[in-house]
C-alpha cells in the first residue's frame, strides 16, 4: 500500500511537472492541468475509477490579483471540483503550482449536474425494466429494440413527493425513433419511468394509457443547402487577432474561454480611448437558463429546466459548420473541457469568431448646402457559441461594435418538444383539449407552451470598480411662469 502510495505521488509529481504554463490567470484549463488535477484527488485518496466529476474548471484569481497583474509575472493556478462518490457531493480546491489539496468538504442535500453516462445509464435501465417493457407491449411494441426507440432522461425537477426527496432522479420519456434520424418526432405519449440513479431502477412508472404514435415524419435532414453567394474571404482578414485567449479588435480588447458550464466567459473588456484603455466589462457570461413547459399533465408536470446548473450548458457546445453556423472566412477556435470522468475532451471548432458589415452606418451626415457627403459604415464583431441540448440548439453571440456599444444576442433553433395526442387535425372531437397547452404542428402531435429564461452574470466595471447603479427617469413638471 506504501509503495501504491509512493508511486501515485511520483506519478502526480511528474504530471505537475509537464503540466503547460498558462499565458494569462484567466485562461481556462489546460488538458495538462485537468490531469493534474484528478491526480492531485487521486494521490489524496479523495478519488478513484467509481468517481465522477460533475464539474472541474479555472479558481478565478481574486479580482485585484487579476487586475494588478502584468504579462511576465507569476500566477496562481487553482482547479475548482465538483466530485460525486458514494452517493456524496465534495467540493473542492487544487493548487496546481504546488499539487496541494487546499479544500475538500462534503456539501450535503444537493445534486450535480446529470452526466452523459447517467443519462446512458437511464435509457438502458428503463429499457431494462419488466413494468416498462409490459407497458410498451401495451402500445405494440412487442420487441424492445433499442435501435429503434429513443429514451430521453430529463432533470426530475421539482417534487413535492416524499418518497423522491434527496435521491438522484431522472425522469425517462422515449420515442419512436424507427427508420427515422428525427428522433424528436414521434413521442411514445403517456408513459413515464422515474428513474433512481444510484439504485440502478425505475422506482415509479406513470402510465395514463396510449396514446395515438405520429407517423408523418418530417425529416430534419434533408438535402444539404449551400450558402448564399460566394464566401465573404475578406473575413479572414478582419483586424480581429487572437493570442492564447486574449481578443484585439480595432479599439476593443478581451480575454475569453469556454466553461463547462457557463459556456463562453468573457472577461477583462476594454475599450482604447485614444491614449488609454477604459475598463468597460471585468467578467459577463450565462448565468442561468429556466425553461418551464406549461402543461398540468402528469407526464409534462415536471419539466421546468435549469439547463445551464443541471444540464451543463457549456459542455454542449457543438462543432461549428462554415457557411452555415458562422461565416465561411470566420476563425474557429477550439477549447479544451473535462468530462464527467476526470479527462481532458478537445471540442473542436466549437467557438468562432468573425466580422459583419451591418448594412448601417456607423455615421454619416448629408451637407445639402455644398452636396457633399461623408460615412462610415458600421462593423460589429461576433464572438458565437451554438450549444445543442437534446432538441433545442442556442446561438450565444457576444458582439463588439465600433461605436462602444458591447452587446448580447440570444437566439433558439433546433426542433420543439412535442407531446402526442388523439387528434390528427383540429377539426377533432378532442382537438380542444389536445390542444390546451399548446399548437397542433402535425397529425397526433403538438408543441407545448414553454418559455426561455436567460439570466447573465456581469461584472460592469465601467472606469474602474467604484460603481454605482442609477436608474433616470423623465418626469413632467408644469411650465415656471
């Protein structure tokens, strides 16, 4: 056992030693640093094969530390874990420089994020499970092939049931995913299977009877489409230059990184006012995404999503196409993430960054008087994201603009969630009241009501930190007199 001890310890050391050198203490975690990190846990005795990280991203540096900092000095790098073993959440601390553990404590009655393999575990289990399977039968699928269903486990959300307080619970709806790449399209309607992910059951099955599957299919994809008009290459010579994380753009520079969680981060955002720069923006990202579906059924209830805590935003952040998803002259950036199992995954091209003509004058003025004429037109620079989760895809835009204007826009695409019902058209007897929550968008389906929420962290530190929120309003008051 000494010498397992030793050796991890050796082992740990090494790692720390080839760990790459961050350029800049907000930097995001290396590959290099993840591992050490998880070696850190490991040498401790804090973490094994059976633990899995919910979360393992940048400490930030306290503010004044980050602010006072010039390139060339040294930095602190710390690791903050979120780990979950034996049914217990930890949190925790790693100095990465020295290889110490500075914190470790259970944090109790809470629940991480669901990760990939839970949710894998989900499917097969529900999957697994005699009432399901009997259920299934019920609708006429005599066969479970799972190649030909889809099981999608959501957050169980919100419960007033005592028997699922303080467990870890998914609930599991699935679809008929047969023949068809548009899994979203044909749900299996009025089954539901509330999963216990640590006693590895269904610990509840809500059947409120079948309900008529769709089997008009509109196939998501289709032929593809190229873009329109030839690609703008002067994009590729935009006066937009990345270094490591930091962004030059005209007057405006920042530092940026992708978490896991919150997806893009954006820090340090100044503006160069002639001689000097101003310090507009020291941190802005997603907060918080809540995502209510309006639908009392029993089967729909719960479905009031957290999607950036429990869901883990940023690690959905997919690959991005050219001439689709951004510009084809755009740059693509990739970013480093650690999965739920402690290692280092490269998302490829899952940042990009581009300039746009607006179509719209950054100024111009119009002289009658001599016929003359001058302008600018106005250019914006795009910092964009798109993070797929299950059904929906959310573009994340941070825009820079020429005239001091810093900028987001939040936008959805991707395919709703969609409920079966009895009707087929809404000349139905019951189209009404299929119809209650939502819009009948084919035969047997409709798309439920719902919202998006989005909550943004910002750190305005407009000239500095000394800062005060003041609200001006425009009152009238009778003329003196």
């Amino acid at each position: 056992m000494r010498a397992g001890l030793l050796l991890a310890a050796l082992l740990t050391n090494a790692i720390i030693a080839g760990t790459a050198v961050a350029a800049h203490p907000l930097d995001a975690l290396s590959a290099a640093e993840i591992d050490a990190a998880v070696a850190i846990l490991r040498n401790a005795g804090h973490a094994d094969s059976g633990t899995r990280f919910p979360l393992i991203t940048l400490a930030e540096p306290d503010k004044t530390a980050v602010l006072a900092w010039r390139p060339g000095q040294p930095f602190a790098r710390q690791a903050f874990v979120i780990a979950r073993y034996d049914r217990t959440v930890y949190e925790g601390l790693v100095d990465l420089a020295s290889g110490r553990l500075e914190r470790w404590d259970a944090v109790p009655n809470v629940q991480p994020a669901i990760s990939l393999d839970e949710f894998t575990d989900a499917q097969r289990i529900t999957m697994s499970d005699p009432a399901w399977r009997a259920a299934m039968q019920r609708r006429g699928y005599s066969a479970i092939d799972p190649k030909g269903l889809f099981c999608a486990p959501m957050p169980a959300g919100y419960s007033n049931d005592p028997a699922e307080q303080g467990r870890r619970l998914v609930r599991v709806s699935c679809f008929d995913a047969a023949g068809t790449k548009s899994v979203w399209s044909r749900p299996i309607e009025g089954l539901l299977a509330v999963v216990d992910l640590d006693e590895h059951r269904v610990i509840r099955l809500i059947d409120s009877g079948p309900v008529p599957v769709n089997r008009d299919i509109a196939e998501f994809q289709g032929a593809p489409v190229q873009p329109a008009g030839p690609a703008n290459e002067a994009l590729r010579n935009a006066h937009a230059t990345t270094d490591g994380g930091l962004l030059r753009w005209r007057q405006w520079s920042l530092h940026y990184r992708l978490d896991r969680r919150a997806g893009l981060i954006v820090s340090l955002v100044q503006y160069r006012d002639a001689d000097r720069d101003r310090m507009v923006l020291y941190r802005g990202s997603l907060a918080e995404m809540f995502v209510p579906y309006m639908d009392p059924d029993p089967n729909w209830a719960f479905r009031a999503w957290f999607d950036v805590g429990e869901n883990d935003f940023g690690f959905f952040a997919s690959a991005l196409k050219p001439g689709i998803d951004c510009p084809a002259g755009a740059a693509f950036l990739d970013a480093v993430l650690a999965d739920s199992h402690g290692e280092a995954r490269i998302g490829k091209s899952v940042i990009c960054l581009f300039e746009r003509d607006t179509g719209a004058p950054l100024w111009r003025h119009a002289e009658g008087r001599h016929a003359s004429y001058a302008g600018r037109p106005a250019v914006e620079l795009v910092l964009r994201t798109i993070e797929s989760l299950g059904n929906y895809d959310y573009i994340i835009d941070w825009v820079l603009t020429e005239a001091g204007i810093i900028r987001i826009e939040a936008g959805a695409t991707g395919i709703d969630m969609v409920k079966g019902v009895g009707a087929r058209n809404m000349a139905d007897a019951g189209a009404a009241k299929d119809t209650a929550s939502g819009s009948l968008v084919a035969p047997n389906v409709v798309a439920v009501n719902h919202d998006h929420f989005l909550s943004f962290r910002l750190d305005l530190d407009i000239d500095g930190m000394p800062n005060t929120l003041i609200r001006q309003k425009l009152m009238p008051e009778p003329p003196e007199g």
